[in-house]
C-alpha cells in the first residue's frame, strides 16, 4: 500500500479555531501541519511555497473569505483538497453548498459552545472519517495514474436489456442514499427527472440540520419535480423529492384509511452512526412499496445503506450504484457492488436515465 502524508495548511481567522483545528490533526496519523494563515489572502501566498495536499478553511474571513479562496484554488492548484468550516445557521447552511460547489471536498459546521477540550475532541471525532477517505482518494489516483479508465454505464450480468423487463410493475418509489459530494452530485440528478415522473423520491443525504432545508430548497429552484424538506405526517405525493432533515430518521408508512403512504420523521437512534441514516429509509421503502420500488447508493463515505438494499433487493426492487470514476467517495456502493446486489453501475451523468427506466 502507498504510504502517505497530508501535507495541511490550516486557515482560520480566530487563532482559537486555529488551535483547535492544528490540535486535532496534529494527533491524527498521516496529517503534517506545515503552516497556518488568518486568511484566504495569505494562505494562497503560502500554499504557492508549502505545496500542501489539504487545507482546511474558514468561510468567513476578512480580506479574501472561504469562497473567494476556493475559486483560486480550484482556478490555480486544482490538486489540492479543502475542507471547509462554517456557522450552524441558516445562511452558513447556504454558503456552505456554495463551497462544495466551488470544489470544496467536504465541510464541518463549528461548534457554537463548548471548552476548548470538548471543541477539539468534537473537531477530531468530526474530522478524522473525513480524513481517512482523503488519504484512500488521493492513494487511488495516484495508482491509477498510469490505468487511466473510460466513464460508462455498466451493466450487471442480471440485467441484460437496454431496459428493465422485469415482469412485475413499474417502480413507485424511488429511495437515494447518499453522503460526501452528495450535495453536488444531487445538482446533477435531480433535474434529469421530469415533471410528469409517477413516482415519489426520498432522499437520505448525510447532512446536520438547516443544512437540509438549504439543500432542499436550492434543488427546488433548478428541478422540474418539486424537492422539499420531509415533515413527519405528510401524504407521499408523485412528482415530489423528500429530503430526510438533518438530525432525524425518516422512512414511510402506509396510512390504510386512506390507503395512502405518509412521511414518517423521528426521533429514532443513529444507524452507523448516522442520522439520517440509509439503511433506515432503505428498509421503510422495502416494507412500504415492496418490489415497486428503486434504490439508488450513491458517492459517500462508509457502508451505510448496504443492509437496506439487501432488503429492498430481496423484495423485488431494482437497485442502483453509482460507479467508482464519478463518485467522490466511492464508499457508499462499493460493498452492494461487491455484494452483487446491484442492477446497474452507471456514472454519474446516465444516474437520473437509469432512474427513470425503472418508473416507466
């Protein structure tokens, strides 16, 4: 295995949150602290001479902010990683999808309380999963540098047809389990569905709360379907993308006096540490609309969801997976793949066809 060493550059405006971030990495194996900078201004100036792999960057800075650094660095040293920090709040929910549009490789929210200790140890615990499918990305490209790949579609040896004949309905539900570079990955699926789709969509995108709703209401604005923010009770409609919100479980019901399907949000613990969790949804989805139903795993890190799609897949459902080429993590589908549960691979780009083969 490639050994390797995350060369960071730590960039934050409050020497306090620069202490804290530099304490926490500095006890994470495979991170090098090479410099730090107050902001974004001066941490392009050092990055041109440190070359560092990773910097991990404040929103809101004076001089040069967040976004404005990560629009160099993506124009400038393309190569390089950020994660980026901002506030828990309404409008540090939107800036933030805007700093994952501009490049940056994933976020974590700055703790609103806390001593310095409890800071560190939440940045820690926050980071270090962020960390480590850094390290396994970058160690990837660099072996695949000399077996560069084609992007296609690829089929699984059960699914032979251009389509799905699959002799037992159309889909009515279309479940997605998703997490790192899913916002992003969401900007390009979303508005491939049309209109008109029979079918509902429910969203499992790994994300804290008011970063949901955010999310939520900016893929509304460039879809054809509407996209919202799932409210427990509400009656399942066509034409409808769910987001589960952050911070709570959400899966479906039935709601046999009116012979309907509802949204159910709780309460109910973390799966794989994870909340909202894929697995959860997976298998309300699996109980709720059997074999009429598709799921969809998309780029993230970890395994959640893969129990789920074994249930939706021992129920009839068609299941989905985004390929290794196009996924920023390629976590996510990697064990259903391995596990042979998938239907079709396909890149990003041909996910919204596939999705819609199997409503029709």
């Amino acid at each position: 295995m490639l050994e390797m060493t995350l060369r960071t550059l730590v960039v934050d405006d409050s020497g306090m949150y620069r202490k804290i971030i530099q304490h926490a990495l500095e006890s994470l194996p495979n991170v090098e602290i090479v410099g730090t900078a107050s902001n974004g201004r001066i941490a392009l100036i050092k990055a041109a001479s440190l070359k560092p792999d990773l910097i991990t960057l404040d929103i809101e800075m004076p001089e040069m902010d967040g976004l404005e650094t990560l629009e160099h660095l993506r124009t400038d040293m393309p190569d390089v990683s950020a994660i980026v920090f901002s506030n828990y709040t309404t409008e540090g929910a939107r800036i933030t999808l805007k700093a994952l549009e501009l490049g940056a490789f994933d976020f974590i929210p700055k703790p609103s309380s806390g001593s310095l200790a409890e800071n560190t140890d939440e940045f820690k615990s926050r980071i270090m999963p962020i960390i480590d499918a850094l390290i396994r990305l970058k160690r990837e490209a660099k072996r695949k540098q000399t077996h560069p790949r084609r992007i296609q579609a690829v089929l699984h040896p059960a699914v032979r047809s251009a389509g799905f004949n699959r002799g037992m309905g159309k889909s009515k539900a279309v479940a997605i389990g998703i997490s790192t570079g899913g916002p992003v990955a969401l900007t390009r699926v979303l508005p491939g569905i049309p209109s008109d789709i029979d079918a509902s969509i429910f969203i499992v995108q790994h994300m804290p709360p008011l970063f949901t709703d955010a999310l939520a209401k900016k893929l509304d604005l460039i879809s054809q379907i509407q996209v919202k923010e799932a409210v427990n009770g509400e009656t399942i409609q066509s034409g409808t993308a769910y987001i589960a919100p952050g911070g709570k479980q959400m899966g479906v019901e039935s709601f046999h006096p009116k012979d309907s399907m509802i949204i159910r949000v709780t309460d109910d613990p973390p799966e794989n540490n994870c909340r909202p969790s894929a697995d959860y949804l997976f298998r309300s989805v699996a109980r709720a609309y059997g074999r009429y139903a598709t799921g969809v795993i998309m780029t993230g890190m970890g395994h959640d969801g893969t129990e789920g799609l074994r249930q939706m897949k021992e129920c009839g459902a068609v299941i989905i997976a985004q390929d290794e080429a196009t996924s920023a993590v390629y976590g996510m589908p990697r064990k259903p793949v391995e596990l042979g549960i998938v239907d079709v691979i396909a890149p990003l780009g041909t996910i919204s066809e596939e999705i819609c083969r199997t409503v029709r």
